[in-house]
C-alpha cells in the first residue's frame, strides 16, 4: 500500500488526534536479540521503513538485551530476516535501514545499562534535531512477562523523554498479560504504576489482520448484514485456529500456557468481541473499547459440559514437556452471551495444534429455511465465513439450482477472495500496522486494562480446574479433526457441518 494511501486512511475515518505528531522518532527494541524481534518486530520497522513511514532524517532504531554483541553483529543477525516474503525490495534497502539501528548491552534491571541507553537515544536526538521539534519514543518488549515490571521501572527512572517541547514516551507490551486473573491485575498494577493508560499498548497481532480490522467495515457499513446480525436469524458462531503442526520445539514454553491461554483467551477472544459487540458512537478507539468491554461482560460462566479438551498423541515424547502434563494443545470451549441480541446462541471457540489442516476463520451460520419448499436442508445451511488466514477471504455459501433441466439445488458461494480480486496490492502484516498505530497515538487495536480483566474473568475458573488436574484432555492422533467429542460437542450446540462441499481458492488469474 503507497503512502497516499496511507494518508487518507489517517486522515478519514481513522483519524485521532495525534496523527500530524512529527518529531525526531527513537524506536528502542527490548529483547532484541530474540526469537521474536528478528522475526517480527524488525521485519516489521523495516517494511515500514520501506513505505516511508519512517523517515531517515527522523528515526532511529536501538536494540537492547544482555547479549554482548556490536552494532554489526545485530545487524548481520536480522539481515537475513528483513525481507520475508516480500523479496522485491532491492538490497540497498536493506543496508540503509540497517544504518539507523544500533545496539545497547545491559541487563534488564540496572540502572547502568538503561542510563547508557538514554544517552545514546538522546545523542541521537540532538543529531537529527536541526531545529527545534519534540521528541518522541517507544519502547517495544520483544521480552517474557517476567521482566516487564523491572523494565519498566528503569524506562521510567531512566529514559523517559524529557522534552520540554512535547512529544511522548509510548511502551508497547507482548502477550501473554499474565497467566489468570489475579496474576494479569498484578502485571497491570505494576505497569499502571509506572504509566498511564494512554501510554501503554498491550499488542494482540491478531487485531492487525486485514479480514479482522474489516469486521467493524462489514457489520456496520452494510445495510443487508444489519437485520440479520442476531439471534433471530443466525443460530451458532464458529471462531476457529488450527495449525498443523505441533509445538516444535517450543513444548516448555507452551506447557506453561497450553493453548486456552495461548490462543482463544487472547486471539480468538478479540476476534469473537468484533463479531458480537454492538455498533459503537463513533470509530473513536475508545468508543469501540466501551464495546467490546460491554460484551465480554455479558458472557456466562463456562460449563464444564461445553467444554472439549484433547493433546496430541506424542506431546510428551518432548524433553520439555514434563511426562505427567496436563496441558491441552487442543480445545473446543462454547461462550454464551446474555444480551438481547445473542440470547441463546452459541459462540463455539475452537483452537488446536498437529491437525489435519492450517486455518484460522469466522463462521457464522445461519437458521434453517422456515418451509422448505425445495427439500434442501441435507446440503447445509447458509455461512458467512470469514477466512483471516491462510488466503485471505469471504464467502458466503448459499443454495442455487444445479444448471441443467432439472430443477435440483446444490451449495456455492458469493466469493470475495483477496489474492483474485485485489491483484497487485500487498496487505500489510499485523505488526507493520500496529506498530504504525502505536507511533500515531491509534489505541483501536490494542487491549486496554479493563478489556484485559473481563477476559481473565472469564477463562480462569476454567483453568484453573484444568491446572488442578479437575479436567483432562482427551488425547487424539496428529493429523486428525482432533477429538471427536468436539465436533460431537459442536453438533449438540446446533453447528450442522455441510458434507459433500469444500470452498476451494478460486484460481489466480491475470486480470490486468
């Protein structure tokens, strides 16, 4: 997408307040030496770099972590990682980008190394400021939660912008918030004792997937989707993750989490307030904040009987993961909202790893046909899915006559997908595009505290029963749907699956 494009976008109806924000502009990655920075956080600065959207005379990028490296080693250490997918970009790109990165050594809880990162940021301030600007800076923990307090607190003591002419000082914090309700309320007090609210960005990458920022688009700019959006005529909701793979040598990692935490409590959960929060005042972040709080706070208390766990079958052949685990890499949970709108329909939240296929997708289906004329019901009902990856699209399946003499009805649908009908446009990754909104001052799209704690609410009696060894997954073969109680549990919450039809990715076609 060209920076014009951009530009409109800021300055319609995404616009806040601190979108003409300019100024000299220091992004300081924490953690840089990780698995995460190299792999998103710097391809992402990089791509936006690339788009003009940090500007060289401006910007200036500083790693951080305890590694004991140089400048250049950093740089050959994400070099290879920068371009991805997206190998059009010429060479020299890279090199110039890598230029404004530099990196910082020093321990995440003394004042020694973020002192020398404060004078090395404000060095840098006073070199790009041939004038008087203000002075902006964020600071991104590519880091585990463990350390969050302790850096924090140096960023408060030591490296806050100290501008006398404005600007901002803007921390942007990775899942996952804690591990239950109370220890998510300590993370966030100690955090909120060291920033306020506005200054703090809990990132969910899954908010800056394109198909997810068009959920908002979809449910309030069209006039057809309005009378339709509630219970009197949609009968179940499918939130849906599958990967295909295992956890590959994350199995530690994951068994401290399993995957309610790791996926449906944060993605899936974001996902499922889009589809079911009522229309906001206005697109103002804070107006579709109040929202989505609303109704998480309506949903009902989980039932043990709505509630489908399995592990893969070889989960625990990993040395990481202790013999005895627990833990579910694979879960079906049911949410039910008390509201007008969504009484008695079920939202089925799904999430697993090693299945038979890699998807994440919205699935919304709708109520048998009252009198059915044409005899139809055995081909399915009507769906809108929405799928958020891989292949981004939207279909809707629907009946209509078989072509030929007879007069005989099979399942299509209206298909809008991505790679087919915008040919040539590149959709932005999830983290170019917060991270943009971080600069700009745009909190949409990112978890506030209130958020965060309704949705601990709902999930933690849950797990905590499952830590307490009260729940046990059902173990199931990789490569597989997963447990059969699930689509049994699905069934008995009135998701009919359609036989005999699959949607395919229509063929790419040069159109041009």
């Amino acid at each position: 997408m060209g920076s014009s494009e951009w530009s409109h976008r800021s300055d319609s109806f995404w616009s806040n307040d601190n979108v003409a924000e300019t100024g000299c502009l220091s992004i300081i990655v924490l953690g840089a030496s990780g698995d995460l920075a190299k792999k998103k956080t710097f391809p992402a600065l990089f791509h936006l770099y690339c788009q003009g959207f940090l500007p060289p005379n401006e910007v200036h990028i500083f790693g951080y972590a305890r590694t004991k490296i140089s400048d250049d080693e950093l740089r050959n250490r994400i070099r290879g990682y920068l371009l991805g997918e997206r190998s059009s970009s010429p060479s020299e790109d890279v090199s110039e980008f890598l230029k404004l990165v530099k990196y910082v050594s020093g321990s995440y809880d003394s004042a020694e190394g973020f002192q020398l990162l404060d004078k090395e940021i404000a060095m840098h301030e006073i070199s790009k400021s041939s004038q008087e600007v203000s002075s902006r800076r964020l600071f991104y923990l590519a880091l585990p939660p463990s350390v969050y307090p302790s850096v924090c607190r140096m960023i408060r003591k030591y490296c806050m912008n100290e501008s006398d002419l404005g600007g901002w000082t803007r921390v942007v914090v990775e899942k996952p918030f804690g591990k239950d309700l109370d220890s998510a309320e300590l993370l966030s007090s100690q955090i909120g004792e060291l920033f306020d609210e506005p200054q703090i960005y809990r990132i969910d990458h899954y908010l800056g997937k394109e198909l997810v920022q068009n959920l908002l688009v979809l449910r309030f700019a069209n006039r057809f989707f309005l009378p339709l959006w509630n219970r009197d005529n949609i009968d179940n909701v499918q939130v849906v993750f599958r990967e295909d793979f295992g956890t590959e040598g994350r199995g530690g990692y994951f068994d401290e989490y399993g995957i309610i935490r790791d996926i449906i409590q944060n993605h899936l959960l974001q996902v499922f307030c889009l589809v079911a929060m009522e229309k906001p005042v206005s697109l103002k972040p804070e107006h579709i904040r109040d929202e989505k709080v609303k109704v998480l706070q309506s949903v009902l208390p989980i039932k043990d009987e709505e509630v489908v766990l399995g592990q893969y079958e070889g989960y625990r052949d990993d040395p990481t993961v202790p013999d005895y685990s627990n833990t579910p890499t694979f879960a079906t949970v049911i949410l039910r909202i008390h509201n007008e709108r969504w009484e008695g329909v079920p939202f089925i939240l799904k999430a697993g790893k090693a299945l038979n296929s890699r998807k994440a997708e919205i699935r919304v289906q709708f109520k048998d046909v009252p009198g059915d004329i044409f005899k139809c019901e055995k081909q399915g009902r009507n769906e809108f899915v929405i799928r958020l990856q891989p292949s981004e699209a939207m279909y809707m399946k629907l009946t209509v006559k078989q072509p030929g003499l007879e007069m005989s009805t099979v399942q299509s649908e209206l298909d809008l997908s991505y790679k087919q009908r915008y040919q040539g446009v590149t959709i932005p990754k999830a983290y170019e595009r917060l991270i943009l909104d971080t600069i700009r001052g745009d909190q949409q799209h990112f978890v506030r505290r209130d958020e965060l704690k309704a949705a601990w609410e709902i999930f933690t009696p849950l797990l905590h029963r499952i830590d307490n060894g009260e729940m046990k997954p059902t173990p199931y073969q990789q490569g597989s749907r997963g447990p059969t109680e699930a689509d049994e549990l699905s069934a008995k919450a009135s998701y009919v699956q359609t036989h005999g039809y699959i949607w395919a990715l229509p063929p790419y076609r040069n159109l041009l």
